[in-house]
C-alpha cells in the first residue's frame, strides 16, 4: 500500500487483501499439505525422499491451485485481459468500417470497465476528439497527459500541483473522464487517446484497471490503423471504377448535348420578348448550363490525374481559396476567415489543393447562416503532417448523411439553381486528398456546425495515377 501510495497509484484495499488473504491461504494449504503427504510417504521411503517428492507434488498441487481460485476472486488481470482482447478481435472480424469498429471497441470498453461510456479519441486537426470529448492539442493539460501516459483523477490529486496539472484536472471534470490512457504507451506523438467515463458507483479505476486499458488499447491502435489503410485500398478501387463510369457517362452527354447548344446558340434573339417561346428557350438555355456543369465535374472526377509536388505557399493558397468564394459569401452575409499557423509547410500542387478547398468553403457556405464565420486553417499535425480544415457554424450534419456524404452522386442539395447538386464535390475533395497520399474526415455534432479536417503529407513522396497501386 504504501508502494501505491508513492507511486501515485491507486489499488482497491478489497482486492489487495483478497490477494494477500489468497496467497496466504495457498501458502498455508502448501505447509500442511506438504507435512501431512511426508508424513505418509515416510512408511514407504526414507526420510529425505518423502520430504522431496511431497514438497514437488504439493507444489505442483498449489499452483495448480492457485490458477483455479484466482478467476473465481477475480484477481487474476491477465486472464481478463486476454478475455477483453479476445472480444476486439472478433468485433474487428466483421465487415464493419473503421468508424464501425471505433465505436464496437468503445461499447466492449464501457461495458468492460463499467462505465457510462468509453471514448477513443482520434487527432482531428488541432484536437483529438470523438463525440463530444475533444481535448486540444496546445493545452497544457494535454502534454501532462501525455507527459506522464495514464492519469485518473484520483491519482493527479497525489501529485504536485502545477498549472498543467490544474488543466488537466479541469479536461478530466469538464468531460467527466475517469481514467485516460495515451497510446503508443510512452510516445511524445501519440496516435489515440482513449478515455473512461464516470461510473455509477463512483468507485476509482484502479492501476489494475489501468495496466489492462493500456494493453487492450494499444491493439485497438493496430487494429484501427490496418483497418484505415484496408478502407484506404478499397476507397481507391471504387474511385477508380467510379470514375471510368463517370468519364464515359460524361463523354456520352456531351456528345449529346452539343447539337442541342448549337440549335440554342443558332435561335438565340429569334423569338419575341417575354413570349412563351422566348422563356421555354431561356430555360432551355440554363438547363444546358446545368449540364454542361454536371459534364465538367463528371470529367474532372473521371481523370486521371497526377499531381505536381511543389512546395506551396499556404497563405497565397488561402488568398486564392478567399477571392474565388467571396461573392457567395457576400451574397449571404458570411465571413470565410484565414488563418495559417506559422512554420506550417506543405508540397502539392496547388491547383488541385486550390479546388478542394474552394469546394469545401462553398458546402460550408451553404450551411452557415447569415452573420457566421467559416474558418479556414491550417495547421501543423503529428509525425509530419499537415489539416486543413473548414469549420462553418451552421446546423451541423446527421449520422445517417455524415456517413454517404463521400458517395458519389449523393447530395442533399436538391434547391436552386445556384446550389449545385451533382454530389460530385466531396467526392472529388477526397480523390484530391487521396491523390496527395492523405485523408478527408469530418467531424459534426447536430446543431454545432462541422468541421472537415485534410489530413496530408507536409512532404509526400512522389505518387502516380490514382489507379495506380503506390497511390496508397
């Protein structure tokens, strides 16, 4: 106890004495078994001889005792550790996708550690987050976390007081997080987070508790990561499949709308003004338009592109990004604000990571409200890479949308003329994405507004194709 108590850790008094009381009670079993089968063996064999082989056979005797009694005490972690791995394991056996299996490992993590529920946090931006748990990057509390690799509020207050550990203790309040481990165990950079919530019977996670979140968290990190990189393959044979489908649907329509863009462009002015004719050909006029949008994204999404690798100047990039979506944003009373964290650096190519961005700031466009702001950000990520990130205050998106907003030819934009509604244009941010060997995710609560987060590469290698295979 008190090697617990200098160590900051904490132990359940029940357990400890149970442990105590049942390495005991083996030992004591071992003493009287060992003298009493002496003590038989001795009207067969010397004295020596009977003491020797009864000390092996009751030895032998109280180990075998000791596994069997220690599951039934519950004192024995390694056992319930490998239960809780086991059931990872085969909640990761199903067709589930990575966001799928996220939220299978929290729901065995909460009913495991009996709590109200369990969180694995992901790096987001400047955040790791899941749900409504988000703990920031740049708190002080964060890097303590990570300073010191688990913490429970019990233990943080056996340690010295700091103002890191101050925040850290507010982190832990404000989410009502029991225990909160940091995966690699001991990494300065790490990958997840995962967190504990508040149990009903406010009793302490235990160190215990902790050693076995640890291990069962660090294969919940592998399994989460091989399951991206095998959601990553597959993501790059359905666009490449996609987009032969799209490029000779493409082909064909603007093959055929060209005769009828011809007879428009001939009969332009031949009818009278504010006629019938005149506002059918009008209409006429502005669905071709449509079209031959629908055409260009179509071809552009079909391409097989290759993009450049230079470095790029972000905050022109922005300004760019800016000047393209300021009448929209204009027209509806919203603010699109820059900002580039500094020593932030990124290699592409900057027509591509231009377009991306600009279809990002309009969908966020569209979702604010008059008298918002979009944020446009970029900043430095582990390991060497780099978000951006389009941020909008608007009402936020569903489950059911957040998870086929990626699809191609879905949209839930299905008004005006001026809102496109081809549902090519977060598809063709993730193929940009993907052609520059990063990610797009998004992050929304309903009623919060949403947050896309690019997740690239500061200085990818370079890559072909997206059909080609090293475009993993």
């Amino acid at each position: 106890m008190g090697w617990a108590l200098a160590h900051h850790r904490i132990f359940n008094a029940r357990q400890v004495l149970a442990n105590v009381a049942h390495r005991g009670g083996v030992l004591i079993c071992l003493v009287l078994s060992t003298w009493l089968l002496s003590q038989l063996l001795q009207m067969a064999m010397p004295e020596t001889a009977a003491w020797v082989t009864s000390t092996v056979a009751c030895g032998l005797g109280a180990i075998w005792l000791d596994d069997r009694t220690r599951p039934l005490l519950g004192l024995d972690h390694e056992r319930a550790l490998a239960g809780l791995r086991g059931e990872i394991i085969t909640a990761a056996q199903g067709p589930a996708d990575a966001d799928g299996l996220r939220l299978a490992c929290e729901s065995i993590l909460a009913r495991d550690f009996r709590t109200e529920q369990a969180a694995i946090l992901t790096l987001q931006g400047g955040h790791f987050a899941a749900g409504r748990v988000r703990i920031a990057r740049d708190r002080s509390g964060f890097n303590a976390l990570i300073s010191l690799g688990w913490i429970t509020p019990e233990s943080l207050e056996r340690r010295r007081p700091s103002a890191a550990h101050g925040d850290l203790a507010a982190i832990l309040e404000t989410h009502r997080i029991s225990a909160a481990v940091a995966i690699p165990k001991g990494s300065p950079d790490p990958t997840l987070l995962v967190t504990l919530g508040s149990r009903a019977d406010d009793w302490p996670v235990t160190y215990p508790e902790i050693q076995r979140l640890q291990g069962v968290a660090e294969l919940i990190d592998s399994i989460l990561t091989r399951s991206r990189l095998t959601d990553q393959i597959a993501l790059q044979n359905r666009i490449e499949h996609l987009g032969m489908m799209s490029r000779a649907l493409a082909h064909d329509l603007k093959n055929l709308i060209t005769p009828v863009n011809a007879f428009l462009v001939h009969t332009e002015g031949g009818f009278p003004p504010r006629s019938e004719a005149a506002q059918v050909h009008a209409s006429a006029h502005r669905a071709v338009e449509t079209i031959t949008d629908y055409v260009r994204e179509a071809l552009f999404f079909g391409e097989n592109l290759r993009p450049s690798s230079n470095p790029v100047d972000l905050r022109a990039l922005f300004a760019r990004v800016c000047a393209t979506t300021a009448a929209h944003a204009e027209s509806i009373g919203v603010a699109v604000v820059p900002s580039v964290t500094p020593e932030t650096s990124l290699t592409g190519d900057f027509v591509l990571l231009e377009r991306m961005l600009v279809n990002l700031v309009h969908n966020a466009l569209d979702a604010s409200n008059a008298g918002t702001a979009v944020r446009l950000t970029a900043v430095p990520g582990h390991r060497s890479r780099v978000h951006l990130q389009v941020s909008d205050e608007g009402s936020g998106i569903s489950r059911e949308v957040r998870d086929r907003i990626f699809d191609p030819y879905f949209t839930t934009k299905q008004h005006g003329r001026e809102i496109r509604g081809f549902g090519l244009g977060l598809t063709i941010v993730q193929k940009i994405a993907h052609l520059h060997r990063g990610s797009v995710s998004v992050d929304s609560t309903p009623g919060l507004g949403a947050t896309f987060t690019v997740d690239l590469p500061s200085n990818p290698s370079p890559s072909g194709s997206i059909g080609s295979g090293d475009a993993v």
